[in-house]
C-alpha cells in the first residue's frame, strides 16, 4: 500500500477518534450554595500529629461546613486554650491578645452594633466566640521586641499586632520558645458569630510567614518531637474521619508509592 493510500485510510479515523474524544467530555454548570440557616453544629473529625512511635489527635470542629478549628494551648502551665482555624495557605500563628484595642462586648449576636462595634474603624472581641491570650498568666513569656511590629493580610480581612514567644501545646506535643503573633486589631470580616475562632494557625512553607520565623512544625521536628517535616490531610464527609497528619504520611490512606517532586518556586 502506498503512503497516500495509508493516509488516505488513517484520516477518517483520526477524525473518527477526534468526535469520539469531543463527546466524551462533558461540562456541568456548578451552583454556589448558600447557607441561610445560622446554626452552629459540631462533627467529630479528627486532627493527627505523628509523633515519633506514637500519634497524638484532637477533635475538629466543623462550623457550618465552611471552617474547621481546633483546641491547642499557649503557655506555661497550659491553662489557656484556643479554637484556631488550621489553614493551608499561610504560615503565621497568631492569637487575639488580652491587650488588645478593640471594643469588648459579652454577646456576638446581640452587642455587634452597640458601643460602635462594628463600624469600619472599630474592631470587636466578643466574649462568648472568642478567647484571648494573656502573657502575665505565663511563666515562659517571652516579647521579641518592642518596636517590631506584626501584620498580615488574607484575601479576605487582615490582623496587626506584635511578636511573642511562648510554649505552643498541640495534641499533647509542646513546641518550646515558638514564636507567634499576639493580635490587638483586626478586620471584623475575620469574626462570624456562627464561626468561633480565637486565631488562625498557618501550616504553609516558612517563606510565606509574614516574619520569616519558624512554623509549629518546624519547631517540634528540631525539637525531636516529629520525625519529618511533613503533613497530609485526610478528608472524609464522614465522622471521625478527617485528619490532618503531622510526620510520615499514613500508608492507610493511600494506595502504592509516593510519587515525590522538587519545589522549584
């Protein structure tokens, strides 16, 4: 056979093959949800930090399906616990600080707009959705500087303040002299009274911190208490399945190898 009868043979099917490939792809229109209901509920998931021959967890709160928090405590004893919002995509730890600025009141849902709370230059802390650290209650305090100043901003609302160093409990494991940030103003888009969170907790790469210290998880691998700079999250939509894993990545939740790559930028 000759070429041009080969070709001639071969681009029916191509074409053939191209129409076949056209109607297997399929696009479906995605519609936002909204929440109308502001009811506040609670699901047991999980959060794992792989400790070196054991692991350690803690119970998640899901609020609303939009926001998970967790229970970790600052200072020395560890007295004080916070509801932080495990996020992804920063790498500071901060905490609404007990010397803060912003107008205090008792309830979320009734006082947001009484004593100016709530206008666009004045902050809130509420006492019934949020909890606030306070240094003096700690033995191992420690205030980096006096005039350096902390700030950060989210694509959605922003926190100033300053920094600190203090013991960071989390699942059982103690991160020593962790450096975070105690925030005494911010956005009031960061506050949902059907949201409670007391801080926001940045597991990202030590590049995206806002002042280039230490995450949690690079404080408790040199302290020997993790054996690997590494976390993988479990997702599940049922209970007590969600996990965030601190260390080795679990072999129960992955099938084959590890197919690893360099970061490049």
């Amino acid at each position: 056979m000759s070429p041009v009868s080969l070709l001639r043979l071969l681009l029916p099917l191509l074409f053939c093959n191209m129409t076949f490939s056209e109607q297997r792809r399929v696009t479906i229109d995605l519609t936002r949800r909204s929440i109308e209901s502001p009811i506040e509920y609670t699901v047991a998931n999980t959060f794992v930090l792989g400790n070196i021959g054991s692991s350690h967890s803690i119970e998640l709160s899901n609020s609303l399906d939009r926001i998970y928090t967790g229970s970790i405590a600052i200072g020395t004893p560890p007295t004080q616990y916070f509801d932080v919002v495990f996020d992804t995509g920063s790498a500071d730890l901060w905490i609404y600080s007990s010397y803060h600025t912003c107008v205090t009141a008792q309830s979320c849902t009734q006082d947001w707009n009484r004593n100016e709370c709530g206008g666009d230059d004045v902050c809130c802390f509420f006492d019934d959705v949020m909890s606030d650290y306070d240094h003096a209650l700690s033995s191992t305090y420690e205030r980096l500087s006096n005039t350096h100043e902390w700030g950060i901003t989210y694509g959605k609302g922003s926190a100033t303040g300053y920094l600190s160093r203090d013991s960071v409990t989390i699942g059982g494991l103690t991160a020593q002299g962790q450096i975070f940030a105690e925030a005494v103003q911010w956005s009031n888009v960061l506050i949902s009274c059907y949201e409670p969170m007391s801080g926001i907790l940045g597991f990202a790469m030590r590049a995206a911190s806002e002042d280039g210290s230490n995450t949690i998880i690079e404080t408790l691998h040199q302290q020997n208490a993790v054996s690997t700079k590494l976390f993988s999250v479990v997702l599940s939509d049922e209970d007590d399945a969600s996990k965030l894993i601190i260390g080795e990545p679990d072999s129960a939740y992955f099938k084959n190898e590890i197919v690893w790559g360099n970061v490049i930028q």
